[in-house]
C-alpha cells in the first residue's frame, strides 16, 4: 500500500508523529511518502529518510503566523471563521486530489492538513486522522471535558468560574459548527457530503485516538464500539480505534549547555509552550519565574525566536531540545498543553502546570489534574502570585510527582506509533 503521510509542516508534534508511525509502517512494508504545503520542520521526515513532495499552494510562513494564532484563540471572533478561506481550499483541494491520484496512494494519514478532508474525497481513497481522545465525540459524550475560555479577556473570564462551564462545553461540543463553513460550501459545489459538526468533520474513514487507555479513561472496548449519542450531528458514524501515546523524541543527546546548567541542587523548571503556544503567555511565564528561586530552561521553538540571546545564569533559553531526554531532568514542567508535551511530562515523571491555549489542550491537561500530578491555569489567570503559588504546590508536595511517576508505568509499556501503524494496515487490507 501506498501511505501518504500529510502533517501541517508548521506544527512540530504532528510531524514527529507522523514521522514515528511512517516509521513502523515501513518495517511493516508499507510504501511511505509526506505530502507538504510547507513548513519548517520538512527537514526532519527528510533526515527520517522520507521523500518529501511539496504541493502547490505552499503556505507563506506570514500565512502560517496567522494561522497558528487562530489556532489558539488569538484570531478572528467570528464563528464563522475558519482555518482555511473558501478561496484557498478551492486552490488546496483540487491540487492535493490530483497530487494523490499522480503516486496512486492508497489512503492518506493526516494530523492537521485539513483540506485532505475533501482532496481524499475527489482521489476516491479514505482518510486517516490521528487524534488526542480530548478531541474525539466520546470523550465530551460521557461529560469528561473541562473548560477553558480562549478568545476572551482576564476580567470576563474570571465570571466563568461562577458559572457551569464544564457542563456547557461537554453539551455545545458535540453540536457546534465551528470551522466547517468554508469546506462545505466547497463540498456542496464538488457534489460532498456536507459536515454536520466540528467533531463529524474532523472524524476521518478511521480515527486513531493517540492515547493511554487507562489515562484518558475509555476502555478500547468502549472506544471501538461507540455510537454518538446524537447521530444527527454526523454524516456518517465515526470509527474511533487506540493508537496510544506518540511524542517527539528529536534526534540527538542532551545539548552541553543544558547539562550544565541543569547541574545544580535548586528545583529545575522546564518550559515549553511548543509551536502553538502563544507569545505573549510565554513572555509572561518568563517575567514571572524570572523572580522566582528555581534554575530555568525555557524552550521556544518558533514563537520567541528573540529571546534566545537573553540567557543568564538563572534562565536558559534553546530553540529546541529532545524533550524526552531533557524533560526528565527537571524537577517541574510549565506546558500549553499539546498532548505531545503531556505524554512527554508523563514519560518524564514530571509534575507540570498546564496554561492551554484552545479546549483540546485543557483536554490534555485534564488527563493529568484528574490523576493529581498537575494543575491547570487559565491563560487569563497567569499572574505572579497564581503560577508561583502552582509551582511551589508541585514541588512541595510529593503526592503530584508520585502520581505522574505512576501514569508513567501506565503509558510507558504502550508503543503508540507501532499500534497506530498495525491498525492502519488492518484498516486497510
């Protein structure tokens, strides 16, 4: 079979596991190839030994800044909006379909490459998305999502806590339409199916939940069985199936710099806000733990490319670093959230304080508060006294590092990638 790997470029989670399932699918003599629009981290599938083919349009990396604000909650208000415009997909998604139909690919696995939702349609051949289970419908079905507001200022934010927030987000999930507008409007010009729902537009043919069962808390049994609780919202049933936990793992040891200045007896923080991590929370996070009494390593991928030549004794900053080695040097972690940086935190043993920038992301962080080896904070609550008091918590008391280290022995033994890639070639034999 003739697998198409096609991340957004931009974003370097969705890379790295779409580069570790690629991986297993070629030593389980699949025909593998990444389709990019784009992005900075094209790099890393070439040095996996990938063939990379760029499709036109590319996406400018002044589109992909706007982009990647919108993600987190820092774009346009309008419900209406999207990631995509209709004028851009009516270019995207004719090039890509036309693209599959040129290798003759069998199937396309996907992270957030969303005009592959329609392009696979027109080349005829299914669709694979790989997905955190806090982003998936029976996850908000069985009322397990926390909320957290995105788009809105500090002084509206706080009424929220008066208010049932969660019990609102598990209802309006699975019923809103966020997003879709631009695609079905093109859907219904190509003679598509149209969307019902956010959470039915983004199920694929198969949707791999890239998760620990026990931690995310929906048996495999459970999982693979579902049936929404409103079919209504979808065009067609979802088929959910475990892949399991899937993090970077960059090539390369431990930056010299790093272990020295990770050789200390103060408390180590490391913090990463990853690529869709928000600038001006991650310079807030750096004003704050700057007046505090830890040793700091700060990584900023490419959101604060300016800070780097502002290291000192007590702060470090680094562009990138293997996480999963550096990460379980520190004592505590500071994340936005991504599911990457939460299985990383895991896979460490590392007590973290997740700040998320969207719902999927408070997901994430979810998984590990409801375990008692984290704490969540709103972006609209980060202030010196709230992250100072989060940070001192886990590092006095023991029970959140013990409970990260016991989600460790839980997530560890599962090889997501390999899972991932086995139900892929089933899916498709």
């Amino acid at each position: 079979m003739k697998i198409i790997c096609f991340p957004h470029f931009f974003y370097l989670s969705e890379v790295s596991r779409l580069i570790e399932i690629g991986n297993v699918l070629r030593k389980l003599n699949q025909d593998v190839v990444f389709f990019s629009h784009g992005g900075p981290y094209e790099s890393l599938a070439r040095e996996a030994g990938f063939e990379v083919i760029s499709i036109v349009p590319t996406m400018s990396p002044e589109r992909a800044k706007e982009y990647l604000k919108y993600n987190r909650g820092e774009g346009s208000k309008s419900l209406s909006s999207s990631f995509f415009t209709y004028e851009e997909l009516k270019a995207y998604v004719p090039a890509e379909a036309d693209a599959l139909r040129q290798v003759n690919a069998d199937a396309v696995l996907i992270g957030w490459n969303l005009p592959s939702y329609l392009s696979v349609q027109l080349a005829e051949i299914p669709i694979i998305v790989q997905q955190p289970g806090p982003w998936t419908a029976p996850f908000f079905d069985r009322k397990m999502a926390e909320f957290a507001p995105a788009a809105v200022s500090g002084h509206i934010a706080s009424l929220f806590h008066y208010l049932p927030m969660d019990q609102f987000v598990n209802w309006l999930m699975p019923r809103v339409r966020l997003w879709i507008k631009p695609f079905n409007q093109l859907a219904m010009e190509l003679g598509l199916p149209q969307y019902k729902s956010t959470l039915d537009f983004m199920a694929g043919d198969l949707t791999l939940v890239m998760d620990t069962p026990s931690i995310l808390g929906i048996s495999p049994v459970e999982l693979e069985s579902y049936r929404p609780t409103h079919p209504e919202f979808f065009h067609k049933p979802p088929q959910y199936k475990y892949g399991g936990p899937c993090y970077a793992r960059l090539p390369g040891e431990v930056p010299k710099p790093v272990r020295e200045h990770f050789n200390t007896p103060q408390t180590k923080l490391y913090c990463a806000m990853g690529v869709s991590g928000s600038p001006k929370v991650l310079r807030s996070i750096i004003d704050i733990v700057e007046g505090l009494d830890l040793r700091i390593l700060i990584v900023t991928t490419t959101i604060l490319d300016d800070a780097l030549s502002g290291s000192t004794d007590q702060v470090l900053f680094q562009s990138h670093v293997p996480a999963h080695l550096v990460n379980p040097m520190a004592d505590i972690a500071i994340t936005h959230g991504g599911a990457g940086t939460v299985q990383t935190a895991i896979h460490s043993g590392t007590p973290l304080v997740g700040i998320p920038m969207h719902q999927e992301q408070a997901g994430n962080i979810s998984l590990v508060k409801r375990k008692g080896a984290g704490i969540m904070l709103w972006k609209q609550e980060l202030t010196p006294k709230n992250l100072a008091l989060a940070l001192e918590t886990l590092v006095h008391d023991s029970q959140f590092r013990e409970n990260m280290q016991r989600l460790k022995l839980e997530q560890d033994p599962i090889d997501g990638a390999a899972r991932a890639a086995q139900e892929i070639v089933n899916f498709l034999s």
